[in-house]
C-alpha cells in the first residue's frame, strides 16, 4: 500500500470541498489505514491514544467520515447497529460472513456474486461504483463460537 497516494488522495479531496489540511486528519488516515481488520471510531480513537497521539475523539469522527467521502474507507454495518470502517485503498472488493451468534466476520471473495452485480448493474443502467454484500449465519461448530461458550460458562 502506498500512503504517499493515499495521503495524495486526501489532500487533494480536502481542498476541493473547501476543508482545512490538517496534520491530524493525515494522522487518522495513517492509523485507519494500519489498522487490521474493522474498527468502530473508538476502536481508532483508543488505538491512537494507546500510542501517545494528541487526537480529540471529535477529530477521529469527523476525520472518518471525511475519509469515507473520498474513498479511502468504506463504512459497514453488520447487522449490530454499530458502525464499522475498513480500509478500501487499493483493496479488492469483497464480502463478508458474520456469526450472529459471536459477531464473528469472515471475508471472503465470489466471482460469481461480482458476475451477479455487474449483470444487474447492466440490466438496469447503471455503471456499478462498488456494492456490500453480507451475509449472516451462525457457527456450525457451537464449540468454537465465542458465544456459545461465553453463554455455556456463564449457565454452568
């Protein structure tokens, strides 16, 4: 991954809509970018003040949804109503499974489902610009579900 482009990118968006270049918002980035997997805002905020950074909680918001606006992030939700982000600089589009049980995310890609937007995308017009394709299930394996054995040691 290249940040120097990344940074580029947003650079290049916050001048264009008339917002201030700020170290901190490069910070968040930078964080957002490094962050392995989903993350809610105060997964983020938390993360960046475990590393000593200066950063409001304010900034962290706004800062991520500045940086959804130019695509340097996508935001998820999962069915939990709680908001997520993960980085989609230079990342192939892809989807994900999530245990409604344990809360469990799997990503996984699918030519055919990829087949499936494009044929409807065309179908109905419309150059695709990206899509969200979840799907929810529960563990089949009870043993290996966090919230299944959360559940069986708080019962005993």
């Amino acid at each position: 991954m290249n940040k120097e482009k990344a940074h580029e990118k947003l650079k290049d968006f916050l001048k264009k809509n008339k917002h201030r270049v700020t170290s901190e918002r490069f910070e968040v980035l930078d964080f957002a970018l490094d962050y392995k997997g989903h993350f809610g805002a105060d997964d983020l905020y938390i993360e960046m003040k475990n590393k000593k950074s200066n950063i409001s909680r304010a900034t962290v918001y706004s800062t991520l949804e500045l940086l959804v606006q130019c695509n340097l992030l996508a935001k998820r939700n999962f069915g939990d109503g709680k908001t997520r982000y993960e980085s989609s600089f230079n990342r192939k589009n892809h989807d994900h499974l999530i245990c409604i049980n344990c809360g469990e995310i799997k990503e996984f890609t699918s030519p055919k489902i990829q087949e499936i937007v494009e044929e409807i995308c065309e179908t109905l017009g419309y150059e695709e610009a990206g899509y969200s394709f979840n799907v929810f299930g529960k563990c089949k394996d009870p043993d290996n579900c966090k919230h299944y054995k959360h559940n069986k040691a708080k019962n005993k």
